[in-house]
C-alpha cells in the first residue's frame, strides 16, 4: 500500500531515504526482460534508492540458472520494542499483484498465457508477522546482507550491471541488530529456509539449507484427516512421494490441491515440461489416495481463469504454512526461500475438536486461514458450517466444481452456482515432446540443488 501522493515502491522508497529512514534491500539480479524477468526494472529502483541515500544491492549469489525467490520485508524502529512488523509470503513487489478476492486482476497488469486474458486475475497470500519472529527474519536478511561473496557471477558484463547499481559491490555495514521485539500473540512461528549447495559456499550455510522441506515432510507425516494446499507448480515426483506415501498410509486422510489452470508461459518451450511434470506428480497422488485427492483451479465470475501464485499448506486444521516456497524440488534444494510455519496455542472450540485424533485438538490460525480460503474459493460465508466438516471436504468441493460444471453446459441457463471451483486438467503432452520435455524440467525447470550424498539417499 503506498502513502498518499506516491505512484510506485521506487518514489516511497526515495521518500523514506530522505526522511531519514535506512533503508536497505537485495534484490535478485534477474535474468533479461527479453525472458519475461525483470533485469531492468530491478536496476532501476537500485539506482532510484542509492541516489536517495538508501542501500539496494543486486544479489546473484545463486546457483547458475537460480534466483533468490525470499519474499520479505522487515520495518523495525529504534524507539519502541512494539510496533515492528514484517511480511513474508508468495506476493512480488511488482506489477500484477494488487489483486483482491473479486479477483478482476491488477490495472497493471503483466502478461501471461493468453487464456488468463489482457488483466489475469491473481490470487496469493502475504503473511503479518508480529512479535520475537521478526527478529528471525531479520536475521535471515542480515546473514545474505553480511555475506563476503562477490554479488555477480565472474563476467565482466554482469559485473558491470552490478558496480551500477551496488556501489561496486561494497556494501554499508547494517546498524547493530535491535532486541527481538515482544510476544505479541499465542502463535509460535518458525522461520524455514532453503539455500542451495554452492561452489561458493554461503558461509551461513556451507551445505546448503533445506530446513522448508524438512518442516513439511514432518508436518506431513502427522497428517491424518486434511491436507490443504495451494500452490502455483506441485511438479516435483519426490514430492509427490511424500504426499502419497502419507496418503497410503492414512486411509481416512484427503487431500486437496489448488492450483494455476495453465502454466504462466505455456508456449511450445515452456509449457511441455511443465504439463509433464503436473501430471506426472498427480497421477503419484491419485493412484495412492483415489477419491479421498481432489485437485482444483479457480475462476472468476466472468469465467477467467484465475492464477493461482500463493504457497499455503493447512494440515488438520492444526499446522500452517505460508512463504515463498513452492512445491517443487527447485524451491526445495536450489533457488533461495523464506517460509514460516505457525502452530497456534489457541484451541478451537469449534466441532471437530481433534481432526487428527492425536490429541492437538484444532488450532484457531490454521481452521480460520483454510475456511477464509475456502469461504473465498466456494463462494460461502466463512460462518457457514459446512466448511467446519472436514470428513466431507473432498465431497463439497467435488460438488461446488461439478455444480459449476454443469450450469456452464445446461443449456437452460439458470443461476450460477456459488463457486469459482473447477476440476483440474493438464493438457497432455504429445509423445514427440515427452522426451526433451523431460530433460528440460529436470535440467532447467526443476533443478537440484542437494548436495550429492543427499541426492543419492533421496533425502533433504
């Protein structure tokens, strides 16, 4: 949200440079705007900030063909312990974010596959976060700040690009780390991470770190009744692995997934591997939970698909998760993540009392994050019982999707049914495209970043 009389993020920042505010940021060293990334606009709002006196850097200090993907900003004030605030989450600062749950899409838009239309709609999550975790993701911010390594890969036309905008690559020492701030509420909340193995290696993590995969490998296999997710891939088979094995084990267990209807860039390069790689990773869930797995897109009133950019995972009504992961194997080992994971101490006093049945009963943030979704996504009031039932959850969103369905097709027309819900299809990809499309997803779309013994044992 900008001040009153500010246009864009650059014209803020500059305005709370001069105000007296340090401000600093790192930003991703993209790749060209010619690739549909955002090289240019990146410079230009380091420029604009370190004219003004504030300190944007542009960090490659990634694995070839990676980035840094940590969606964050920290604000934090010397004179009081209250009042610091962080965000953390799937939403870009950048253009075709500012969305809302009419889902019309941003006036800014930026373009997708043609099919989201000249304003694709755009659903993601952003969470606030208060109290003694922000000074975890502070300290996550300070580790990259403080990190020796050159910021650009050794070429002498990156470098270049680099020196513009980073001072030479010299960075201003950061002010002394403030006290963590006070509780400010009954959730504990976990700071996540993933870096990736470099030859260069970050002296904060020298292996790599993986602990988001970790974190949800663990709350996964405590699921009993509900797996929620939404995510904008869920590529990766080893994934999938560990969702179905679940499933397999845990015969009352459901799962359902939310995700983009098409690629972003579904052209003839990029769209195979990813509709691979999709079906692939479904096919591992369905043949291993049946009808208990229901995996959705979303629409708006006018029928537009809607792009589905946010990383949640709700288990049990119990565990949540919200970052800047998503569920693939790249966000897993290879590019730079931030996620956090809340637990909260306040019980639920609505029925079911325990989803899982392993006595944790269900906890306010995670029922009120998925019936807010849901209320969202099936168009009902998040009052509405309904969505309380988890042991019916496949049931009422296979329903609202096939309703939907069939007044799309009833040729008598009708009300529309309350629901932006549809069953997902990936198109299928033609035998003559399976094989390059295959070592592209593993080579470029999906890579690992593991160190090697982690690869061999097939472990994060």
């Amino acid at each position: 949200m900008m001040e009153e009389g500010h246009s864009d993020l650059s014209t803020l920042l500059e305005c709370l440079c001069k105000r007296g505010v340090d401000v600093r940021g790192l930003l991703w060293r993209s790749h060209s705007d010619r690739m549909s990334f955002s090289k240019k606009e990146n410079l230009t709002l380091a420029e604009r900030v370190n004219g003004a006196g504030g300190e944007v850097l542009l960090d490659e200090r990634v694995r070839r063909g990676g980035s840094h993907h940590q969606k964050m900003v920290v604000i934090r004030g010397r004179e009081s312990r209250e009042g610091h605030v962080a965000l953390v989450g799937g939403i870009d600062l950048s253009h075709g974010r500012r969305d809302n749950d009419m889902h019309r899409g941003d006036p800014q838009a930026v373009k997708l596959d043609r099919r989201y239309g000249p304003r694709p709609p755009w659903h993601d999550i952003q969470l606030e976060v208060r109290g003694p975790a922000i000074a975890d993701l502070d300290f996550t911010f300070r580790e990259r700040w403080e990190d020796p390594t050159p910021l650009n890969h050794a070429s002498r036309s990156r470098a270049w690009w680099s020196r513009a905008a980073s001072r030479d690559r010299v960075a201003r020492p950061l002010p002394p780390a403030l006290p963590s701030p006070s509780n400010a509420g009954h959730h504990a909340v976990q700071v996540l991470r993933t870096y990736p193995q470099r030859k260069v290696r970050y002296p904060f993590a020298s292996q790599g770190e993986r602990s988001i995969a970790r974190g949800f490998a663990k709350a996964i296999a405590r699921a009993r009744s509900l797996i929620y997710i939404e995510d904008q891939y869920l590529w990766s088979t080893e994934i999938a692995q560990i969702l179905a094995g679940t499933l397999r084990r845990q015969r009352d267990l459901q799962l359902i997934a939310v995700l983009p209807r098409y690629p972003d860039k579904d052209s003839r390069f990029a769209g195979p591997p990813a509709r691979l790689a999709q079906t692939r990773a479904i096919a591992l869930l369905q043949a291993a939970g049946g009808h208990r797995v229901g995996i959705y897109d979303l629409e708006n009133e006018w029928g537009t698909p809607i792009y589905v950019h946010a990383k949640v995972c709700v288990i049990d009504d119990i565990w949540a998760l919200v970052g800047s992961g998503n569920l693939n194997r790249r966000s897993w080992t290879h590019d730079s993540e931030v996620s956090c994971s809340i637990l909260d101490e306040q019980l639920d006093d609505r029925v079911p009392l325990d989803p899982a049945g392993l006595g944790d009963g269900s906890r306010r943030f995670a029922r009120d994050l998925r019936i807010q979704l849901w209320a969202e996504h099936l168009k009902r009031s998040p009052s509405d019982v309904a969505l309380l039932d988890i042991q019916s959850a496949t049931d009422l969103w296979r329903s609202s999707a096939l309703n939907l369905l069939h007044w799309k097709v009833a040729v008598s027309g009708g009300q529309e049914p309350p629901s932006r819900v549809r069953a997902h299809e990936v198109e299928p990809v033609s035998p003559r495209d399976r094989r390059w499309a295959e070592l592209a997803y593993r080579l470029v779309f999906d890579p690992d970043g593991r160190p090697r013994d982690f690869r061999k044992r097939r472990d994060f």
